[in-house]
C-alpha cells in the first residue's frame, strides 16, 4: 500500500514569492492534516480536512496560507508571499476518520526562504 | 490547553544501554497518548500509543504505560540498537479535539 506522498521534497524561494505544496494521502483516507515543524520543534497543526471540509483551520495564518482539498482525495497548501520565518518542514498527514486512529505522514516538504 | 513536554536531548548511549525518555502531559479530560519516531531522511512513523489510562503501547521493544496519577507516558527500551537512532516525539490527542499535540523531540544517538 503506497504511503503518503508529498511533493516537492525540498523548495528554495526567495521572500515575497509564492509557494506550493501538494500532498497525496493514503487511498480511502478521509482525514488529511498539514503540519508545520519549525526546526527543533514538534510538528504544529496548520488545518485538518474531513474530505473536502476544512474543519479545524485555527492555526493557519489566513493572511498569507491557504489550503484546498479538492474532491475531498488531494491537497494543495499555498503562501503568497512567503516570508523568512515561513522556513520550515511542511508535513501532510491522513487517517482514516477520528484523530485516535493512528495518523499516518508524509516526508515531508523541507521550505527555505532566502 | 494541552501540552506535551519531553525531556531535553541529544541523548547519547551506547548500544545494549536501558533507554528512557521522559513525557509529561498536560491535558483537560482522557487524552491518547502516542510516541513517534522520525528516522534520518524519513516521515515520522507510529511506534505507540494507549488510549486509556494503565494501558500499556509496545513495539519493536520499546514500551510506554500511560500513567493518570503521574500525567507521564515515558518511552522505554531494555537494550537499545544503533538503527535506533532518530528523533523521537511524545503526542497526545485531546478527547473530540481531533488533533495531535506534540512535544518538541529528543534526539537519540545509539554507539556501537
């Protein structure tokens, strides 16, 4: 069973330009999850999709990130612009359905902006 | 709100060495309690988790009871093994918060 995949692995941008992230989950996964881990850190809740509802987007900063789950399958997280700080590993993960199902991640898309 | 907190690293043993890591959670209600392991160039992995309280997680030797009275699911190992080195990271999940909490991560270097 093919895992989740994420893609690009690694992206290099300058500050002010826009970003995209693209996350496949694993097949008949209704819960999808983006994380971001600063380095050092532990990932951090950005936004959790049940299929195509957004339905936790507490943490993400709407004035720069967006996210969308088209068809409620796969997903796209964006910033524009991006800033220093927006340096960071973007995580995607799904589940079945409830969080107390075990959450399965992606590798991962390590982001520097310069 | 809840919280996840681990003991400090880099943790350096030598191989065959008793491994522990502490966790403390702080959280309203019965949180599950998860480790996950984050190998060098790779995803983070499940290794275990319990859902209520005296359960007890295991795999690959690694084990972690779930203590209410103590708030602590410590992360132990009787003879740990080079390919154990990763980063390590205790989580929880809050009971309808339908999210995974987690502490900042102990990174673990076995020696041969």
């Amino acid at each position: 069973e093919a895992g989740v995949v994420q893609s690009p692995r690694y992206k290099i941008i300058e500050k002010k330009q826009p970003v995209a992230f693209w996350c496949n989950p694993i097949s008949g996964h209704n819960t999808l999850y983006w994380y971001r881990q600063n380095l050092g850190q532990g990932p951090e809740l950005l936004i959790r999709y049940e299929n195509e509802e957004a339905v936790d987007d507490s943490q993400l900063p709407k004035d720069r990130f967006s996210a969308e789950r088209l068809k409620g399958v796969d997903s796209t997280l964006k910033i524009q612009p991006a800033e220093l700080g927006d340096s960071a590993v973007y995580l995607c993960a799904s589940s079945l359905a409830a969080v107390t199902d075990t959450q399965y991640f992606g590798p991962g898309t390590r982001l520097t902006v310069l | 709100g809840n919280s996840v907190t681990q003991m400090e690293g880099p943790v350096t043993l030598s191989e065959e060495a008793f491994l522990t890591i502490n966790c403390t959670y702080t959280a309203t209600g019965y949180p599950s309690l998860f480790w996950y392991v984050q190998y060098p160039g790779e995803g983070l992995q499940l290794l275990l988790k319990a859902t209520k309280a005296d359960d007890k997680g295991s795999n690959k030797g690694f084990e972690a009871t779930y203590r209410k009275e103590t708030t602590s699911f410590h992360l132990e190992k009787g003879s740990v093994q080079v390919s154990d080195s990763a980063v390590y990271f205790c989580a929880l999940s809050g009971r309808g918060a339908q999210k995974l909490v987690f502490g900042q991560g102990t990174r673990l270097t076995i020696n041969p």
